[in-house]
C-alpha cells in the first residue's frame, strides 16, 4: 500500500531516500527477526519491538529495544525463555540495548492496563504503555499485541471516559491526551536527569533524538487521541448509544497504533495541502535520519562535548534542522490544518 509519506513525495517531486532506506532496512530486519522468534509460540505471550525498529526507521547500527509482553498467568518458565529470545535476537541484532532496564524484559500486561497514572504507575511503566502504543511491533504473536493496546484503550476511552454532556458525544479522550502529554514531559525531564547522573556523557545524541524521533512520538499521541475528530468514521456518526460510540472510537483509535508515528503525521499533513509544511518536516526529518546512518557523524553527536555544541558542525547543523522540523510541526498545529488549531485550543492547554 502506498503510504501517506510516498504520496507527499509525488506531490512535492522530492525524494526521501534516508526514510526509504531505514523502511526497507527495518522490513528486512522485522522478517528476520520473526523467523528466529516467531516460532516461540504460546498464547499468552508476544515479543515486541520498539524503538527504531518499531518506527520503521532502523539503520545497520541499530539495536533492538523489545520486550515480552504476558498477557496471562505468571510461569517461572518465562525468565528462561526470555533469556533464550535475547539470543536469538542479539543473532540478528547484535548491538545491546540500552541500560535503563525498560528494554529487554518481562513485561506483565497487567501493570500497563490497571497502574495508569497513580502512585503506581512509574515512569517506565508509563514509558512501556505509550511506546507499546506508539512505536511498537509484534515479532510474535500479534494477537496478544493488539489485545493487550484493545484493553490499555478500554481503560483511557471506555473506563474513564469523560462525564457525559448535554452538548454532544464526547470525541476526544482526555485520560489518553492526558498521559500522552505528561510521557512528551516525563521524557523530557528524563534527559535532563540523564545529562546530570551521566555528567553528560553522550548528551549530543540524546538532545538531537528528543529533537525528532522523541518529539515525532508525541505527535504522534496527540494525533491518535484526536483521531476521533481527524478521522471520524461513518459508523461512529451513526451509533445508536454512547457504549456503540466509544467502541468505534476506540477501534479507530487501536488503528493508529499499526500506523507508523511518521505516517500518521504525513497523513494529518495530507489535509493541510501546504506544501511548504510537507517539506520543512519531511526534508528535515529525512536528513536526520542520514546523518544518523552515518558512523561517522553519529560518534561525533556521541562525543561532542557540551561547551562545543556552537562551534561542531555535526551538532549545530543538526540543531539547526531540528528548528526547521519544529517548525513545520508548529504551523501545521497552530495555523494550516483545518482543525488542529482549534483542537490544540481546546484540549491541549485547559
């Protein structure tokens, strides 16, 4: 199927080769992937990736940030398969992951649909449920995937949903545009924490990917919650009964999640027919994505020290793209799009 971001690039003559390539890259790598995995079936689990290879944007330096997800009782028998699914990943993607901890675990379906917000919803649980949302793939058993976000939705659309109103059906589920905000700050502050506890050691990168891919997810969120007024469907407009009305809105809503978050954003991008907007974003984007293939530039972003950040060319340029991606984003919320706008009025601020 031709995506949204192909579309774009009939309509304005561009290419985007660095977004093709990591595309083609991630196919290849998620084909793999599900060849050594996919045969650790059991109906209660599903391996799923997040990160690059989640996004569609993997390059030949990339990790693989996964987790099993349980979705069923508790077996001491899963730690040893764990073990043995991040070795037969490591086979295929032979970078470790990260040392937070958030990749490359057990992950119990049940903390991700009943600790939502409250005392015992942590930072890396929230982080786990909305990349789980956002970013995430199936290398096995995808029915388990698309069960555990069908009831992690029940809970922000149907459970808690909004108190009902004399003006009409509610369209946009605050509980979910709620968290989708505090993950975009929980992140943010996560950097700055980072920065600190790492006496900035590798800052470079992680500044420039809260720039874009970080950023890009919490379009993402903001356009998944607002799904229901971007792209209603017919059957909602005609429901009988508020319970048949948020059903649709949550399946519209669970459809986004099979969306890449930089499709989805070429798709609200789509209703806007602003070329200019198209181009800072997806250029922008696109160049990112090549610097970052490029082993060179990315230990110079690993490397820079932050009193050099004015004065290093691969930081600065970088930074600068970023302004122009930013900006893109900005008018198509805040001035070209026919109804982010006065969403982002309504529901993004009180």
């Amino acid at each position: 199927m031709t995506s949204a971001i192909n579309e774009l690039e009939g309509r304005l003559g561009k290419e985007w080769t660095a977004i093709a390539k990591a595309r083609k890259k991630t196919d290849e790598i998620l084909a793999r992937l599900e060849e050594r995995v996919g045969e650790l079936r059991d109906a209660n689990l599903s391996v799923v990736v997040t990160g690059s290879l989640g996004r569609g944007e993997t390059r030949d330096d990339s990790d693989a940030d996964w987790m099993l997800i349980v979705d069923g009782p508790s077996n001491p028998d899963h730690a040893a398969l764990s073990r043995e699914i991040g070795r037969r990943i490591k086979e295929v993607v032979p970078k470790d992951v990260g040392p937070t901890g958030t990749f490359g675990q057990i992950v119990p379906s049940h903390d991700l649909i009943h600790y939502i917000a409250g005392t015992r919803d942590s930072n890396e649980n929230l982080t786990r449920r909305i990349l789980l949302l956002s970013e995430s793939r199936a290398i096995s058993n995808k029915i388990v995937r698309e069960r555990v976000i069908r009831n992690v939705l029940a809970r922000y659309v149907v459970l808690d949903r909004s108190v009902p109103s004399k003006r009409g059906r509610h369209t946009v589920p605050h509980f979910l545009l709620n968290d989708v905000f505090r993950y975009w700050r929980t992140i943010a502050s996560d950097y700055a924490s980072k920065m600190w506890e790492r006496n900035r050691k590798e800052w470079g990168i992680r500044n420039i990917k809260l720039r874009f891919s970080r950023k890009l997810l919490f379009v993402w969120g903001i356009l998944a919650a607002l799904s229901g007024e971007l792209w209603p469907s017919d059957e909602m407009a005609t429901a009988s009964n508020e319970e048949e009305y948020l059903l649709l809105l949550l399946n519209l809503i669970r459809e986004q999640t099979d969306v890449s978050p930089l499709n989805l954003l070429a798709q609200a991008v789509q209703q806007t027919n602003d070329n200019e907007i198209a181009d800072s974003i997806f250029s922008s984007y696109d160049h990112f994505l090549d610097v970052l293939a490029d082993p060179i530039a990315r230990e110079k972003l690993a490397t820079v020290q932050f009193e050099d950040a004015p004065t290093d060319e691969t930081y600065d340029d970088l930074r600068e793209t970023s302004r122009k991606f930013r900006e893109g984003i900005t008018s198509l919320f805040f001035d070209a799009h026919p109804k982010l706008p006065k969403l982002i009025r309504d529901y993004g601020v009180f």
